[in-house]
C-alpha cells in the first residue's frame, strides 16, 4: 500500500486534542465524509478511504449531519417515476 507524508505543524495536533495517529485518521475520514457529500465518491470508496466498514462510515455521517442518501433533483425524480 503506498503511504503519503503530509507533514504538519505540532500545534495542529491540539487542535484537535488528539494524538497524531488519532489526528491523521479523524483527516481521512473528514475527507471521504466532505468528498461523498458533493459527490465525487461513493459510500463504498469513501469508507476505503476513511479505513472504516461502510456500515462504520454510514453511522459516521450522521456525526457530521450528512444524510447517507445522496441524490440530486433529477436522480430523485428517476427513482420516484420508477418506484410506480
């Protein structure tokens, strides 16, 4: 698996109030949650990304007040015309 350094200031670490393994996980996971609400990854790849199960990351959103369900106006019409 390829590792990425990001190198950041100690007094970001206090930010948070957590160790810097703590630190980097609550990163990935802000991450995957912000980058599946605007769309540009699925649940699946987003809890890859966040190091967690799907069903984990699915009751991660509602920490961060992100419905799990992400449809646009178009794709909620598809599915309502369909579900008939």
């Amino acid at each position: 698996m390829p590792k990425v350094n990001v190198d950041l200031p100690t007094t970001v670490f206090s930010a948070l109030r957590k160790e810097p393994k703590d630190f980097v996980n609550e990163m990935r996971l802000a991450a995957a949650v912000k980058w599946y609400e605007i769309g540009e990854i699925s649940q699946e790849k987003a809890a890859e990304i966040a190091g967690l199960t799907r069903s984990e990351f699915l009751i991660s959103l509602a920490r961060f007040k992100i419905d799990f369900v992400q449809y646009d106006k178009n794709e909620l019409n598809d599915e309502l015309m369909n579900a008939n």
